[in-house]
C-alpha cells in the first residue's frame, strides 16, 4: 500500500499547486459571490471568517488584499439622474471635475440595477461607480470618448499616492497575519487590465475603439498599465504569497488572438516578470476564450490560471488533455468545475463526472486545484455542491489512483 502524504496547511498545498509540485491532495475553493451557507457557518463581508468556516470544513481558502483607488485631490465628483425623452430608463450622470476637464459617465438606471445576487448593488442609493461590471451593458455613454479623455483619466486611474502607501502596507500586514494563523495564502489583486478598460468602455465601444482608434486603445492601455505596474512595484516588499490580474474580458471571447498579442501580453508579461523578480507568484483569472491562447499564455509566464472553466459556451467539454499537455510544467490551473450548466444543472452524477474528468486529466504530476467556476450563488443547488464535494473527496488523494 501507497502510504498517505502527510497533511499539508491549505498554504502550503494552494503553494504547492502555483509551484506545479504535487501536494498532499488537490484543493478546493468554493469562491462564493453573494451566497449565503447553507451549512451552520456564518459570515457578512469577513473574508477571514470566511476562511475559517471553509477551512473547518476541511476545504482550502485564501485571503485578499487590494491597492485601493484613491482619486487625485482635486477630483471633485458629482452625480445626477436624468429623465430622458424617448429613453426606456433614467440615466444616472456622473462627472468627475479633474484638473484636465470633466470627465462624464452616462450609465442607465435599468429595472435590475438592485440585485440580491450581486455584491455592491444589493440596496441603497443608485450609485455609478467608475469601474463596475454592470456599466458595461448599460453605458448610453462611457467616459473614454477621445484623446483628451486620458489625460482626465490619469487624475483617477492612478498609481496610490505615496502618502498612502504605509496606511496601505499595515493592511496587508495586518492580512497576513491572519493569513499566517489560518495557515492560507494572501493573495493580491494588483491588476485589471483589459477589464478596466472594458468597465470604461463597454463591449461594443471598447472593441471598436481597438479596431478603428487603435492609438486612443493603446493610449487607454498604457493609462491602466502605468498604475498596475506601480501596484506590482509596491506590492514587491510586501507579505502576499500570490500577485493577481484579471483577465475576465481579455479572451477570445472579445478579442482576437492578434490584438491579445499586440496589446494585452506586453503589458502582462512585464508585470509578471515584476513580480518574479520580487519573489511573487503571479496568477491570472480568465474563465472563457484561452483555448487560441494557450501558447501566447504560456509566453507571458505566469504560475497560476483561475477560474479555468472546462466547457465551451453550449456546454461542449474543453479538451482538458490539450491544456495539460501545452502547459505541463509551466502554468497550474485552479478551477475546472463548471457553474451555470453542471452545478446549477443539479444533476449530482454529471457533478461528479466533471469533478473526476479534471483530476483525472490535470491533476496527474501536480498543479491542479478545483474550483466552481466563476463562482457559487445562492441559485446554486445544494445537492450539487455536496456531490462536489464528496468527488472531489474519493478521488483529490496524491498519488492519484484514476
């Protein structure tokens, strides 16, 4: 008989997967956003409690900091909303009043703007805030219209200023203390990058400005970028084990494979080399659209893909044997459980079908966790979960036996 591995913290297993290493057992995250537990564990908005409710439960967990945005100080913001002829919704008016003009973001105020599903817009007062994934499909307009739109943006979507810096860094301190007692990893969301500009664009603006202003598109890039690199920098001396970007709206599923290339991997590949060089893992979240990227992402070199979701839209399975074999080595993956069609399907045979299908095809030499993918809602049936969980806990054992 194969002895057991001995017991790894959540840390050192979650570090172990980034390493590409094989650790006591594969990792579960749950990642919940706007779910409530159904099981005896409570929490609000305290992710260490959150924490602790998951590792009590024998799951994985992690905790996050962020650089905050903190506009410049002579940014004066005003908001109003707006009844417009011939419109179906009001209009929420926002203009930020920097030093190089006003800045105006025009987002419709529709029926679903308060949802008990979505964090930020649960209640409360109508509110637009810059960067927001529900402007994106409501803009009537977004602020980035011409050239002279980033000189007013650099007012906003700036570096933290140094004299916030050491309010910033006892955070994070403080953070990892609480990590380093939980025994979990810190990790840090440092970067949007295309996201950011699709939340200052939306969809259909964003993609045409690339094809037809391609210098205000790269103009956008470098304004985003020039923060994110000096998140990076700052987070370099820092107590974070992992350095994260966003990358939801950086697929194939928005852009071409040439304009990733062109635009996107640069900037992402500079900022991974960053954190290399300061000790840092870097990971990476992008659910759909990597499959034509599977070498351009293996150029930019980062440690860890998040929230890698194993079917097509449709549901069509990825081919999870070509992800492995393209980045063997070289980049791990943590998710691999698909939401909206196998967990919210509700059907516990197929959960555990996918659950058995992605270790038994990326667990193999080491870095794979499991995670839902993108997230679990409080519309995610209970039963799924369970069936999850019990897979994930007949087959996570290393040396795998599939």
């Amino acid at each position: 008989m194969t002895p057991t591995r001995k017991p790894s913290s959540s840390r050192e297993r979650l570090l172990a997967v980034c390493r590409y290493q094989e650790p006591d057992h594969v990792p579960l995250l749950l990642h919940p956003f706007g779910w409530t537990p159904w099981w005896p564990c409570t929490w609000s908005d305290d992710q260490v409690a959150q924490a602790r409710a998951f590792l009590d439960f024998g799951l994985d967990a992690w905790l996050t900091v962020g650089p905050p945005m903190v506009f410049h100080p002579d940014v004066r913001v005003h908001q109003r909303i707006e009844t417009l002829p011939g419109e179906r919704w009001p209009c929420m008016v926002k203009e930020y009043d920097t030093p190089a003009g006003v800045l105006r973001q025009e987002v419709f105020l529709t029926d679903d703007w308060v949802a008990d599903e979505w964090p930020g817009h649960k209640g409360g007062p109508p509110t637009v805030n810059l960067l927001d994934d529900y402007n994106v499909v409501r803009y009537r307009r977004c602020p980035i219209q011409g050239e002279e739109d980033l000189g007013k943006l650099r007012y906003l979507y700036r570096p933290i200023p140094d004299d916030r810096v050491n309010q910033f860094r006892e955070h994070v301190s403080a953070m990892a203390g609480h990590a380093r007692k939980l025994g979990v990893i810190l990790r840090a969301q440092a970067s949007a990058g295309g996201d950011a500009a699709m939340w200052l664009c939306g969809t259909t603006a964003l993609l045409d400005m690339a094809i037809e202003q391609p210098e205000l598109f790269e103009g956008l890039l470098d304004v985003i970028h020039a923060r994110e690199k000096r998140d990076v920098e700052i987070l370099s001396d820092m107590p974070v084990d992992l350095i994260m970007r966003r990358g939801y709206y950086e697929g194939t599923a928005f852009w071409s494979p040439e304009i990733y290339r062109r635009s996107v991997l640069p900037r992402f590949k500079e900022l991974t080399r960053l954190a290399h060089q300061a000790g840092k893992l870097m990971g990476y979240t992008m659910s759909v659209g990597y499959m034509p990227l599977l070498k351009e992402l293996l150029e930019v070199g980062y440690d860890l893909h998040w929230l890698l979701d194993p079917l097509h839209s449709g549901g069509r399975p990825v081919d999870l044997a070509a992800v492995k074999a393209e980045w063997r080595g070289r980049i791990a993956v943590l998710g691999a459980i698909n939401q909206p069609i196998t967990l919210a399907g509700g059907d516990p045979q197929k959960v555990r079908a996918e659950v058995v299908r992605a270790v038994r095809e990326l667990g193999p030499g080491g870095g794979l966790g499991l995670c839902p993918v993108e997230a679990i809602h409080n519309f995610t049936p209970p039963a799924s979960l369970v069936a999850m969980i019990e897979a994930w806990k007949e087959t996570r054992e290393y040396p795998l036996r599939l």
